[in-house]
C-alpha cells in the first residue's frame, strides 16, 4: 500500500466534503458508507475499496477520474511516470490516470489491470448522470453487467455505457485483463 497515496486520498476526501459543507454523517448518509470508515479513511487509517471509494465519490458529485485529478500546475503532456496510479485494496486492481490532469477536456482516459477472477460492482448512482464510458479491452477477457444485461468481453472490444446505472466489472479468466476506460463527462 501506497501510505502517501492512502494519506493523500483521505485529505482529498476530507477537503471536498467541507468545500460542500457536509458533516461526516452527512456524507455517510449520502454514500451509504459508514461515519467511522469515513473517519478512519479521511485519516489515512484504511484504504478505500474501489466500490467504496466510488459511493463516496458520486456523494461528493465526481467520478474517480475527477477524484483522482491531481490540482495544481496543468500541462498537456501526461507522461507514464508522472501518472497516477491506485490499486484497489480488496481486489488487487491497478488504475492509472492517464490523461493530462486539470485540462479543460471532458474526457478522461484511464489504463486498469484487473486480477484474474476479480469483480467489482459500482452501485447506481445519480451523481453521475449524463457521464458515459467506454470500455476497451486489450488484454485478456470481462465481463460486463449493466443493468440485467451481460456482455463478454474479448481483446479488442469496445462497450459503450452510461456511468450513473451502475454495473459489475468481472474478470472470469484465469489471466489478468487490461483494458482502457475513456470517460465523457460531457453534459456535466
């Protein structure tokens, strides 16, 4: 575990809620996540799963790829070393935030290996209206539940899906797969 990254997810959570004005009840109340993990998480004591992070996001009114933007100076250039990179505690899940931080683009790109026989499930949530994603797989094979519908996904295919409906991603193979996740936040 990253103990800066951990540290540095905490003070982002902590920042955004008092920017919005809610008290640690509030934000449990609004993410269904519990006032003392909340707590513990904004203090560096846990690290976030990447369903948990998710709910305390869309409480807070951003995606990941907005969470994880790092502020300060913005450069066009992302380059691979400079870029931010966070692995799912409870599923072992590498996200690195590829596309250049702070630009006043809609779309974020990000690069994820997911585990062999992973699933993680991202609740509903309306925070995210109006975002969609794509899902381009490049390594390995997903499965992909939005809604009641699964889709199986084989290198080089591409799903196109609304953020706000919640979905499962699953990995039923016995390789690690890697895929690209190109987020529009258009209409934000």
């Amino acid at each position: 575990m990253d103990q800066g990254l951990e540290m540095a997810i905490g003070v982002r959570i902590r920042k955004l809620r008092v920017q919005k004005k809610l008290t640690l009840d509030d934000l449990a109340n609004e993410s269904g996540v519990s006032r003392a993990m909340i707590s513990r998480i904004e203090r560096g004591e846990a690290s976030p799963t990447a369903s948990l992070l998710a709910r305390v996001c869309a409480a807070l009114g951003l995606s990941l790829s907005a969470f994880f933007a790092e502020e300060g100076e913005v450069s066009p250039l992302s380059r691979r070393q400079e870029q931010q990179v966070w692995r799912d505690p409870e599923t072992g899940y590498v996200r690195r935030s590829v596309s250049p931080p702070g630009t006043a683009s809609d779309v974020d790109i990000v690069d994820v290996e997911f585990p062999a026989g992973a699933r993680v499930s991202f609740p509903p949530h309306a925070a995210s209206s109006g975002m969609m994603q794509h899902i381009w797989l490049f390594d390995g094979e997903m499965e992909m539940t939005t809604g009641e519908t699964v889709y199986r996904l084989l290198p080089g295919d591409c799903l196109f899906m609304p953020v706000s409906e919640g979905h499962v991603f699953h990995n039923p193979g016995n390789t690690p797969a890697r895929y690209c996740v190109v987020l529009d936040r258009h209409g934000r």
